[in-house]
C-alpha cells in the first residue's frame, strides 16, 4: 500500500487518545498493527488497513468494507515490521509501539534500525519522538532543548554544529558509548556522520518538534 502523505501506524501499546486523534488529523493514513486496529475504531476511526499475523485483533469482522485485513502468517517480523515492509510513505508515524511490555519496545527499535535507511520512521510516546536516521541529519529546534543521540549499532560522527557536547569525531556504540541529553545551542542542528555505510541511529527530541519531520 502505497500513500502520498504520512502515514500513522498504531500498536498496542500505551495509545493516549488525544495524541492519538491529533496524529490522525495529519495523516495521510492509518494502520492498525494487528491489535493496533481494534484501539483505531475505538477511537471513532476508520483504519486503511489492518496488517498482522492477527493473533491479538478481537474481531476481524467489525472493520468496514473499506479496511483492507492483511493477514501474515510468518513469525521472523513483529506486526510492527509487517506493517512496515507493507506500505510505502515519506514519513511513517509509530504510536503505541512503546510503553507497555518492555519487549516490545525493543522490538520496535529493532524494526526501525532495520528499516531506516529505506524510510523516515518515528516513533512517538507521551514525552518524545524518536527519529531513525540514516546518515547525517539538519533540522532547527528551540535553543535550550534536549537532542539525545542513540545509536542502533556503530555509527562514527564527523561533525556537529549547534550542540552544546559536539559529537566530532566520536564512534557511538549500542552498550559501549552513547550521546543522550545534549543540548541545542543555536535553532540549527546539524549532525554529520563519517561514513554512509554505518549503522542507523536514534535522534531522540520532545515531542513538540514533531512539526519539523512532517
């Protein structure tokens, strides 16, 4: 499935209805990831597809006509991953992938260092937004406010610009060397990685900034 816009994918983790609804006014999309359906219709909304191995959906047959049920059998991808391998769009929307069973959690990240470098993937909580970046990134952002950066594996940072603990020269490594709590110093952010062959990473901000990556 293909769409235009941002698409909103929706798990069945912690869902806050009033972030749910305010995503869905800006999608182009919704996706239920399996369970993730039944939480959409709950919520009033209509759902483009349902996509999952559908071990979790209550009821497959209260969705409208106009739903498309995508049911994978195969057990190597998380309902998160099958949806994601599913679709196409510029921006892809994660809400409920977090909070809930730890797990889970993991396994999103896990689907997004996986897909990161083919599609802008950000998952979204009650506090924050976490980009997956692959390669090297530009954006503005209030001065004063927190840039956390996380790898997804090995990522090696030649520079950075407006950042109050620059990353030039540093080798981020998951369970070794990590770059969270940092600080914006100036609107523009730019942060340069050394080589286009390295792992993803997480770009991790206060959820307000979503406005700026959609």
């Amino acid at each position: 499935m293909v769409f235009e816009g941002p698409l909103l994918i929706v798990g069945g983790g912690e869902v806050d209805p009033g972030m749910l609804a305010a995503l869905a006014k800006q999608a182009a999309g919704l996706v239920g990831a399996d369970r993730g359906g039944d939480i959409l219709m709950a919520a009033g909304l209509v759902p483009d597809a349902v996509i999952g191995d559908m071990d979790s959906v209550s009821d497959r047959t209260r969705f409208p006509a106009e739903t498309r049920i995508l049911a994978l059998s195969e057990q190597d991808t998380t309902d998160f991953e099958k949806c994601l391998y599913s679709t196409r769009a510029p921006v892809t929307l994660a809400l409920g992938m977090t909070g809930g069973r730890f797990d889970h959690t993991l396994a999103a990240l896990h689907a997004v260092a996986r897909h990161a470098a083919e599609r802008r993937i950000i998952l979204i909580d009650g506090y924050d937004l976490a980009l997956g970046v692959s390669g090297s990134i530009r954006f503005e952002i209030d001065v004063g406010a927190r840039v956390s950066v996380y790898p997804l594996g090995r990522t090696r940072f030649a520079r950075s610009l407006g950042l109050r603990y620059g990353l030039d020269g540093l080798e981020l490594v998951q369970g070794k060397t990590i770059g969270t709590s940092n600080r914006a110093e100036a609107r523009e952010i730019c942060i340069e990685v050394d080589s286009a062959g390295d792992d993803p990473w997480l770009l991790i901000l206060e959820r307000d900034n979503l406005k700026s990556f959609i």
